[in-house]
C-alpha cells in the first residue's frame, strides 16, 4: 500500500523534476505514516531532552 501511495503520488506531481518528486512523495508519506504509529513523539521527546541536557 505504502508503494502504491508513493508512485499515485509521483504520478500526480509528473511535472516536478524526478529527484524533487520522488523526494517529496517519498517523505511526505514515510513522515505521515510515522506520525500514525505515534512515533514522532517518542522521538520528539527524546530530542527535546537531549537538547535541555546540553544546556545547562
């Protein structure tokens, strides 16, 4: 499913260069399917801790 989405994807944006649209297909999907699984607050927050520790 997730390849299907990604070549729709690239077929509508067929007008982009092909580097900028598979780029974009490509990430914009992986980005919203790691949003879905709820892994980009896990991450998110681990960054985000990682950051406070370096400053103080």
């Amino acid at each position: 499913a997730l390849v299907r989405a990604i070549k729709d994807c690239m077929e509508v944006l067929r007008e982009l260069p092909d580097k900028q649209n598979q780029f974009y297909c490509g990430y914009t999907i992986m980005k919203y399917c790691y949003e879905d699984v709820g892994l980009e607050r896990k991450h998110l927050v681990k960054f985000n801790s990682s950051l406070n520790k370096k400053s103080s």
